[in-house]
C-alpha cells in the first residue's frame, strides 16, 4: 500500500510538473485579455483578487480600485493590444520563475505600455502600465 501511495504521488507530481511547464504564450496572452476584459467591465475586483493571492499586496481593495478608475478615466476602454515581448525576468523567493510580456495597448483615450508578470504556472503576480496619459493625477 505504500509502494502504491509513493507511486501516486510520483505520478500526480510528474503530471503536475508537466502541467506547469506546459503555459504557451497563448496561455499567458488568453490571461491578458481576461484581465482586460474585466478593466472593460469595471471588474476590478476580479483583478485585485488575483493579484492578492498570488501576491499578497498590501494595497485594499479600495485603493486598487481608486487607482482602477483613475486610470480608467484616464485612458478609457481597451481596444486592442499588440504583444512585444515574452521573457523571462526575474526569480521569486520561492525560487519560480516570472514570465513578464509587453504590450503595446491602445485604449479609447489614448495608448500605454503594459507589463504582465506570470509565474510558470500562469499566476497572475504583478501588472504594470505605463502612460502619459496618467503622469499628472492632479490634472
């Protein structure tokens, strides 16, 4: 029975190996537009959440979302991307490494350049946007 156990758990852990190793691009870039899809909806809940878990950020959830609509107002709906880069940036401290790609996005009011951080597995870690449309927050 525990030769048995010892074999299940080999294989489970081969199959889960092989399931991490296995996010294509298009894996990474389906996870982009999901994450679009819910700025386009105003659900950014959905995004905060993702990124707490596989984070932990300190950030609330009313900050994220302040910061979610004033970025919104900002650069308006996403209309489109087009994908730059995937490579590989940087090590977590449990060792995993981060897949970051770069988008050149288009929104209704104006373009940005965006960061999506996934581990191997495709957690969500960390989102970046960078835009001149959201340099002055007082204007």
């Amino acid at each position: 029975m525990k030769i048995l156990k010892s074999i299940l758990l080999i294989i489970a852990a081969t199959f889960l190996t092989a399931c991490i190793k296995n996010m294509t691009e298009a894996d990474y870039l389906q996870k982009t537009k999901l994450f679009h899809a819910n700025y386009n909806s105003d659900n950014h809940y959905v995004n905060f959440r993702l990124l707490k878990k596989n984070t932990g950020m300190d950030a609330s959830e009313s900050d994220y979302q302040e910061t979610f609509e004033f970025v919104k107002s900002r650069l308006g709906t996403m209309k489109r991307t087009q994908l730059l880069n995937v490579n590989f940036t940087q090590t977590t401290s449990s060792g995993e490494k981060l897949v970051r790609l770069s988008q050149d996005s288009h929104f209704e009011l104006g373009v940005a350049k965006e960061f999506f951080y996934f581990s191997e597995s495709g957690a969500l870690y960390r989102h970046e946007i960078y835009s001149e449309n959201l340099l002055n927050r007082d204007a």
